[in-house]
C-alpha cells in the first residue's frame, strides 16, 4: 500500500542544509495500525508530511497504491489527497466559519458532491462519532475531544486508504485520547490503514506496530502485543 | 450555480473586518461615482454646446473684402474694393462644391438716428439685404410671414422682414404687421414676416430681434450701392473640404479684382468649420479626461481591493492549507479568491453606479422643476451602455484585483501554509 525506499528529505534555510530523512525504507500494508515514536525532531512529522504529498522529498521514492508519488502538479496532488489520504491534526484545523457537520462535509464538496447529499453523509459520520447533536455547533463551541472527532470524521468521508495522523491526542487528556484511540482502531478495522505519530507509550501501544526513528531513518521496530 | 461553500468564506472574512471591508469598498464606490457624476454633466455640456450651434450650418465660411496690402498692376496699397453681384454668380456657377452662397450688405441707422418710422412710432435698427439662401446658412426663425424670396431678388420689391424687437417697437402689442407698411429711411416697404434668432447661439453682426431684412438688389437700390456686396455666407456641401474651397474663391477673387496673388490680407474670412472642429475636439478631449480621471480614480480603488485581499489570503494562509490538505485544487483556491475580488468591486461599483445615475436625475428633475433651459443641466444624462461599459469594466479590474493575490495563495507550499499560526 505505501511504499518507501531510500527516502532523503533536507530542508534548506538560508545557507544550512538540514538533512531530516536519510535513506528511510518503509513498506507498510493495506489495514495496518501503525504509530511512529521518535525524539522531537527526528522527523517524525517530516515523514507524514511526505506521505500526505504535503511536501516533496529530495531521493528514493514514494509509492502510494502502486502510483509513484513524484513531481505531481498541485492538481493531481489535491486530488490523490482528497481522494486517498485522511488528515488528523494536533491542533484539528477546522474551519471556524463551518459548523461542524459542514466541516466534515468539506472533502466531499471538493469532490463536487451535492450540498443535500454530503451534508446527510457528514451528518452519518458524525453520529457514529457520537456527535450527531452537535452538528450545527461552531468548532469553538466544542471541546477539543469533540473537535478531534469532528476533525477524525472529516479525514474518513472520503473513504480514503490511509489515515495521517500527527499527534491527534496531542491536545487532549489521558481520558479523552484513549477514547479516540478508539475510535481509530474502530475505524482500523473497517480496513483503513492509519498511521499515527506520537509521543506517548500508551497511545502507540494501543497500535499494532511501533516504528522508531532516530537520526532519518528506522532505529528499530515492533510488533505491539494486541 | 450558488455555492454556498464560497459564498459562506466571502462574507466571514468581510464580516469580520466590517471596517476594512468598508473602507475598501467606499474607494471602489467612489471611484464609479465620481466617473458618473462626470460622465453625466459631461453629456451636459455636450448637449449644451450642441445646442448652442443648433441648426447653423457647420461647413461654412464667410468672407468680406478688406483693404489691400501689396501695390499691384498698377494699384496702390492700401486700397478699398468691394465684392459685386456678378462675383457672387461666378463663384456659384464655377465652384461645384458651393451649397449656398448668400451676399449682404448692411446700413444702420446712422449714430443713433432714428432710420424706421410707422406713424408716430419710430426706431433706429440694422437693415440688411441678402438672398433667401442666407436663411439656409444661419437660419432665422420665422414667426409669422416669410423670408425674402427669388421673387422679391428678380423684382427689387419693396419687402422687409423684420424683427421680433422691431415689430414691438413699430406695431401695438395686438397688432398683425404681416401686409402693413413701414417707413426706412423714408422710403416705404411692406412687411411680410418677423423673424426671431434660430436655434442656433451663434450671432453673426447683429442682433436678429432688432435688424430689418430686404432683397439684397432692394437695398443696393435704395441705397446707391449699385452692384456692392459686402460680405457672403458660403456653405460647401459635405463631402468638400471649406478649406480647400475658401483658397480657391479667394484666388479667383484676388485675380477678377486685380489684388496681388500673394496678398492675403486683402480677403478677409472666416472658416466656421475649422472653429467648429475646435470645439468639437474640445469637447471629445473633456470625454476622454473624464474617462481617464475616472478610471484612474477607479483603479486606485481596485488596488485597494487588491491589497486587502493580499492581506484577506495572508490572514487565510492557514484555511487555504487545511483546504489544500483537503483536496481543494490551486484552481479552486484562486477561483474564491478572485470570486471575492470581482464581488467586492462590483457590489461597491453598483452601489456607486446606482447613485451617481440617481444624483444626475436627481439634478435634471430640479432643473426641470425649477424651469431650467439651461442643457447643461437638463440634459445631463448617463445612458444605459455607458453604465453597462462601467461595471464591465470593474468586472475585469475585479479579476485584475484578485488575480495577484490569488497566484499568491496557491505560490505557497500546503505544508507551509498549514504551518501558518
Ligand atoms: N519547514 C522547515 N524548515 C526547516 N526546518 C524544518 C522544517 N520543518 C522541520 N524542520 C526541522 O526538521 C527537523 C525534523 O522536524 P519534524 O517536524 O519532522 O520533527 P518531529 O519528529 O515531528 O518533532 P516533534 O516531535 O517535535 O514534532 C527538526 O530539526 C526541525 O527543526
Ligand atoms: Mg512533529
């Protein structure tokens, strides 16, 4: 499903050269629960964002579903994105002039899905989160666990293939993260491949496999016991 | 058609700046506003200098002898002649592109002296002889009565078409002067119309209302003129340059009266054409200013526009990459912006447009209210193209406007516009 060889990524600020990935090979399969650890810094949210095609990288390749993702134009990424990849931030990023069901509806009129039909799928997904009452609610009206599961149902109407997630549980308490950990293995199991950065022990264990980078590339990795 | 996704981040961002928005859109507003209000007394003025030339024939010219300046043939310098009746049948019979040819010739009333008289009423007027061609050159208008006709010209009647002042002056207020008599310089002519100014403004010598008209070959027989014409009317049909036309008379003139080929003084004359063409131009440079004073306001109302949208896509740097990140194409990112753009000039454009047509009908009313015949006013105006042409015109300015801010949204990489804080 997603296919990584020997991947360089160096961002360049003013004369230094930064060199974040080193020759970082990864292959990970269709319906994996996967987290990425690491020490701030070891590029952790650098590699997400290559797999999102938020960001370009240097060598090597990047294979998404077979597709070399490679020199797209702004066009063909936006639609792999919107058509293959879910996004889950730290911060959530909705839109704070949408109310929630509009939030999730979101991929889907970029896909030129009608108003009435995204607005009762985004209506569907924000039931299963739990949040069906709080659908015309503006994202500062919520909390922040209710706007990660708004932002979490956004990255799923699409139906993509793979779930990004950096940090997700990053702003919220113990309590709350463990419960959209939930949530994604739920969501795990209808076949989705996610994968998740994070800091903490008790969110990657809640994954399948653990992948830890240390100086651009994969230190080591495990199998979690689930 | 009515994509409510777009709409609903237009009006947030203007929403939350109202005061921006507002100041934004007043430069716009003002802008079209001042372009109408120009425009339309501009149309004014057109109409007010239009009619000031009313009915006046425009490819005209008038010549009249002066003294020479040059000894020639035997003649002095500084010498006197006159124009005959036979150079008037000449020039008519030779020159092709002559429409009309009108001589005059002119007495007054000599320093105040009375020299028309009806019973006890008398008065002291201009008396002109001219052919009935001269009505088609600078015409009069015709109260009651006629002008001087051929008749008249072959038959040396005693006939005069007088004033409207004259009438009033020589006839009781409900008195019909057509077929009375009149007594000028003791000599009896019978009236047959008044006359009053044209429609034209432009006054050729003397005051129409006060001047007494008779057959040209009338007046050189009372007054001992023999076959002296002292200045003509000349009109070229249209295709002829009255340039062109005022050299040739003018060469042919100086030949019959012996006058040096190069003296070109002696000829004296006007070429209305040519004053007309001035004015013309003036008025088409007053268009053109207005348009250029106008757009120019308008355009540094456009920038505003555009520097507030840089400033709406770097405030939005954040959204435009969660959008981005959701699959919205550069295309689409740059379609709302331009959207905006094209609204925000259009909308404030209108209202300008809307105004500015309802302040100049605003003073066309008033002016016809108050009984106004002044054009400038009453025919001040905005047609219907012209105010088309001007939201036209802020529809492309509008896309100029979002154009660069648009390319500036999509220039930057989604990651870094997620970045954004
Ligand atoms: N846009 C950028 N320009 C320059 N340097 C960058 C940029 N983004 C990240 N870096 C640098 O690259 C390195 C890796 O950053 P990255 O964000 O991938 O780390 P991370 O593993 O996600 O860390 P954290 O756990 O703190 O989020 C860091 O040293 C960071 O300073
Ligand atoms: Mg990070």
């Amino acid at each position: 499903m997603i296919e990584l060889k020997g991947l360089h990524k160096s961002y360049i600020t003013g004369n230094n050269k930064l060199h974040v990935l080193k020759g970082l090979d990864l292959i990970i399969e269709q319906g994996e629960l996967i987290s990425v650890m690491g020490s701030s810094g070891s590029g952790k949210s650098t590699l997400l964002n290559v797999l999102g095609i938020l960001d370009s990288y240097d060598e090597g390749y990047y294979k998404l579903n077979n597709t070399l993702m490679n020199n797209l134009t702004e066009k063909k990424a936006a639609h792999y994105r919107n058509n293959m990849i879910g996004f889950v931030f730290q911060s959530f990023n909705l839109i704070s002039f949408k109310n929630a069901m509009e939030n999730v509806a979101l991929p889907l009129y970029y896909q030129g899905v009608s108003r009435k039909k995204r607005n009762q799928i985004a209506l569907e997904y924000l039931d299963r989160m739990g949040l069906k009452e709080w659908a015309d609610h503006m994202p500062n009206e919520l909390s922040g666990g209710q706007m990660q599961r708004v932002a979490i149902a956004r990255s799923m109407i699409s139906k993509p293939k793979v779930i990004l997630a950096d940090e997700p549980t990053g702003a919220l308490d113990s309590t709350t993260s463990l419960e959209v950990m939930d949530l994604f293995r739920e969501i795990n199991s209808s076949g989705i491949t996610i994968i998740i950065v994070t800091h903490e022990k008790d969110i990657s264990e809640k994954t399948d496999r653990i992948i830890y980078l240390k100086d651009g590339i994969i230190e080591s990795e495990f199998i979690s016991k689930n | 058609m009515f994509d409510k996704e777009k709409w609903q981040e237009i009006f947030s961002s203007l929403k939350n700046n109202k005061m921006r928005t507002t100041l934004t859109v007043f430069g716009v507003f003002w802008g079209i506003f001042m372009l109408i209000i120009m425009l339309g007394l501009g149309m004014g003025f057109k109409s007010m200098i239009q009619e000031g030339f009313g009915d006046f024939a425009t490819n005209s010219l008038l010549i009249w002898p002066q003294q020479t300046t040059k000894a020639y043939k035997g003649f002095p310098r500084n010498r006197r002649y006159m124009f005959t009746n036979e150079d008037v049948q000449t020039i008519k019979e030779k020159f092709p592109e002559i429409e009309f040819i009108a001589p005059k010739l002119r007495a007054f009333g000599s320093e105040g002296a009375n020299n028309a008289t009806r019973g006890t009423k008398t008065g002291a007027f201009s008396v002109e002889g001219t052919f009935p061609e001269y009505n088609l050159i600078d015409p009069s208008k015709i109260i009651s009565g006629r002008f001087v006709n051929n008749v008249d010209i072959k038959e040396y009647k005693k006939v005069a078409v007088i004033g409207k002042y004259v009438k009033d002056v020589l006839f009781d207020k409900d008195e019909n002067p057509i077929g009375e008599y009149i007594k000028i310089n003791g000599i009896y002519f019978q009236v047959v119309g008044v006359l009053t100014k044209g429609a034209s403004n432009i006054s050729l010598g003397s005051d129409k209302d006060r001047s007494i008209v008779i057959p040209l070959t009338t007046f050189q027989k009372v007054y001992n003129r023999g076959n002296e014409v002292g200045f003509c009317a000349v009109t070229a049909v249209k295709e002829a340059n009255i340039a062109q036309v005022q050299q040739k008379i003018n060469t042919f003139l100086r030949s019959r009266h012996s006058i040096a080929p190069d003296d070109e003084q002696a000829v004296g004359g006007f070429n209305l054409a040519k004053e007309f063409k001035k004015i013309f131009k003036m008025i088409t440079g007053i268009g053109i200013l207005i348009w250029i004073v106008g757009t120019a306001t308008l355009l540094a109302g456009v920038i505003g526009v555009s520097n507030i949208m840089l400033v709406v896509v770097k405030e939005r740097t954040k959204e435009i990459g969660i959008q981005r990140a959701l699959g919205a194409t550069p295309f689409k990112i740059m379609n709302n912006i331009i959207t905006e753009a094209i609204f925000l000039t259009a909308s404030s454009g209108y209202m300008g447009i809307v105004l500015g047509v309802g302040v100049i009908e605003l003073i066309k009313m008033i002016a016809n209210n108050s009984g106004s015949d002044n054009p400038f006013f009453t025919h001040a105006g905005v047609n219907l193209n012209v105010a088309l042409m001007a939201l036209f015109i802020l529809v492309i300015f509008g896309v100029f406007a979002g154009f660069i801010p648009a390319k500036r949204a999509i220039s930057i990489k989604p990651i870094d516009a997620l970045r954004d804080e």
